[in-house]
C-alpha cells in the first residue's frame, strides 16, 4: 500500500520514465511523444496536482478544528 494514498491505490503513473530507461540501455534515440500522449500526461498531472491541493485543504481544516496550530511554510 502506497503511503501518500489513503485508498490503498497507487497514483496514475506514465511510462516516460521507463521509455527513456530502456531507449537509454538499447543506445537508440527515445521516439518523441504525440501531441496525443503529451495531452494525457498534462490532464493525468493536473489531476493528480488538484487531489493533493484538495486533500491538503481537507488535512488543514481537520487540523484547525482539532486546535493544531499550523507551522508557517510547512
């Protein structure tokens, strides 16, 4: 179970990573990404990027009811 997700899933994942990994060991050039592909890396970031606002909005109000007091910058 992923630490950082609450439901026991893993975060949505791309495979450019792994793509460059293996394009790397082969010694050939990674193929260039579709405008297609860049498109739903963008969407599945910006999700990502709102769920972890979302949950850290709800971690913050939680914590002001409890009468946590918030660390500046943190």
């Amino acid at each position: 179970m992923s630490p950082g997700a609450p439901d026991g899933r893993r975060p949505e994942k791309t495979d450019a990573v792994a793509r460059r990994m293996i394009a790397g060991a082969l010694g050939v050039k990674a193929p260039k990404q579709t405008e297609e592909q860049k498109a739903y890396d963008r969407a599945i970031k910006e999700q990502a990027r709102k769920k972890k606002e979302e949950e850290r909005e709800i971690s913050d109000i939680a914590q002001y009811k409890r009468g946590v007091p918030k660390l500046i910058g943190a």
